[in-house]
C-alpha cells in the first residue's frame, strides 16, 4: 500500500525535479557528484523504486539542459534508525543500479549531513513517526492523560493538542537540519499521511483504523489478556499534519519556498474495494515493532485477528473514507 502511496505522486515528484531543480546551479557546485538521501527507508523494496526514479528525472533533465557531458556520478543515502535492518536492505539493493550506496543510521530529527552536502531529500511516509510519546499523555495527573485511548482521534482536545505540539517540535528540527544540509536550489520531496485543512482526525481512515486497534486492546484487557495499565500508558507516536500545519511550519523556517503542497488520494490508484486482510496487513506491517516492544509478541496475532474483525463490522463506512485525500505531497526548494 506504500507503494501504491508513492505511485499516485509519482508524476509530482517528476514535476518537481523538472521544473524547479537547477541543474546548471547545482552543476556548477558538485561536478562530479549529485547526492540524495532517502529518509526513513525502511528495508526496501519501496525505497530503491522511488531512488531509481528520482534519479532517472535528474538525469532526463540534465540532458535537456545540454548538461549531458557534464553527468554527475550519483550517490544514495539510505537513512532509518540505527535499529533498522540495514543488512536486509543491502542484500535486496538492485545488482545493476546507478548509483553508490551508502547506509545512515540515526534519527532525521537532527544533523545526519555535512553541511550543503545533499542536492535532493526524499522522504515517504516516515515523518508521521513522532521522536516521542508526548509526556503529557503518561501522567495522570495531566489533563492530556489518554486513558483508554491509544491515539488522539475522539480524545479531549488536549491529548490533541499534546500531538500538535511535538509534531511542530518535531518538524522545526527536522527543517533547521535539512535547511544545513541541503545545497542552495536543493530539492526536499516530503510525502506523508495527511489530513486535509479543518477536518477532524476522528473522521479519516486513519484515525478509524487506530480507534479499532485501541478498542481491540480494550476488549483483550477486559478479558484479562493485557492488563488495562498497560493499555493506558501505551500510545502511537503518530502525527497526521494538515497542509495549514505544514504551510507555517515552513515558512518560519524561512530557509525554502513551498514549490507545491497538495493532498490526494493513493486509494484512487487500486482497483476494487480495500480487503480487511490487506489493511490489516497493512496496519500490522507498520504497527508490530512498537506494539509488541510494550505489550510483547504473544499477543500480536490475537490482536490483529481482532482488527480485522471489527474491520469487517463496519467496512460499508471505512469504504466510504478511503475514498477521501489522506495523503500530503509537499515540494519543497531551498533558498
């Protein structure tokens, strides 16, 4: 389903690289090297898709530029967290790609590069991850406690307002970082989960989707499965972001202009309805390392089995949202 995601900005990413990337710019400051960093690259095979593309677009536009002489040699930097199977990743890179690798591990919430070292960041779907649960939401003596809750989708509004504030934490860290390392005229590509401008988090898919995964815990802990202390310290350090959010974000960063900032919709990219097995294969892919790291490994196909089936209860409604833009693109260049 990443995948799917990154394909229905495809065009978009193309767009960006050809219309505002200055080659003959950045040409006259690396000559001989154009280096991309893919933040969040997991373990493949989406990561080597979306590189392999990028740099496909840069090479077309060098040659349209008459620059074809002067074709850099490319390098590739593939960051996650250092707990990150890196030798997976390895193993699966493409035997005959153009490129040299190089692994990064470390946190994109800080410096990962030398100073204008980077002429284009590329990130999917790896930004709603948040550095941390926001404190708040672990004291019980905080208005913002999320007992019961796993998520800020039908909480008080200061358990939301907890997320908001680490998010923008967050990404003010992650701008000022990538604002030093990216050369001037870099390109920044962002794709992320997004929610569009005054709609609530209750009413997109995935902030259904979390409020099953807590009432399935719920149902386990009353069942004496899990305990309901457990449950109510535990919270998914997942943001979706607003275009407004990301808009002001931006701009008092001050360090790039906003090349393009849209919401759409990767559901329209599949054919026929969203299976709950496959969502729910979906959600696990994502969710299982932090999950099972506080409730442990034994009861993750219980869980998930759960999942599914209070997916299945009210699939007609879920539907209805998939049909909806939950997906934010952002272009982003350096000035």
């Amino acid at each position: 389903m990443q995948k799917v995601a990154t394909n229905a900005v495809k065009t978009m990413t193309d767009d960006a690289i050809v219309e505002k990337l200055d080659v003959k710019q950045i040409s006259s400051t690396a000559k001989t090297k154009f280096c991309i960093a893919d933040l969040g690259c997991s373990i493949g095979p989406n990561t080597f898709i979306a590189v392999q593309n990028i740099i496909d677009v840069v090479q077309q536009k060098y040659q349209s530029q008459g620059l074809a002489t002067h074709m850099p040699e490319f390098q590739v930097f593939f960051n996650d967290h250092a707990s990150n199977d890196f030798n997976t990743l390895f193993a699966s890179l493409p035997p005959k790609r153009l490129y040299f690798a190089t692994g990064v591990p470390g946190s994109f919430y800080g410096r990962l590069f030398p100073e204008s070292s980077l002429q284009l960041v590329h990130s999917s779907y790896a930004l709603q991850w948040l550095s941390k649960v926001p404190e708040e939401l672990l004291n019980k003596n905080s208005t913002a406690w999320n007992k019961g809750r796993v998520h800020y989708t039908n909480a008080p509004d200061e358990v939301a307002h907890a997320y908001t504030t680490q998010f923008a934490k967050d990404m003010t860290i992650f701008l000022e970082a990538r604002a030093k390392e990216l050369v001037l005229g870099g390109i920044m590509v962002l794709i992320m989960p997004g929610i569009p401008n005054g709609i609530p988090h209750s009413s997109v898919p995935g902030g259904v989707m979390f409020d099953f995964l807590g009432l399935s815990l719920m149902d386990m802990a009353k069942e004496g499965l899990i305990s309901e202390a457990q449950v109510d310290s535990f919270n998914l350090p997942v943001y979706a972001a607003s275009p407004k959010e990301m808009t002001q974000l931006v701009e008092r960063n001050g360090c790039f202009v906003i090349e393009k900032m849209e919401m759409t919709c990767p559901r329209s990219r599949v054919d026929g309805p969203v299976s709950a097995q496959a969502l729910t294969m979906h959600l696990r892919a994502g969710m299982e390392g932090v999950i099972s790291k506080h409730f442990g490994v034994e009861i993750i196909d219980e869980l998930f089995d759960r999942f599914r089936k209070k997916h299945d209860e009210f699939s007609s409604f879920l539907e209805s949202k998939y049909e909806e833009a939950t997906q934010l693109f952002i272009a982003l260049k350096r000035i």
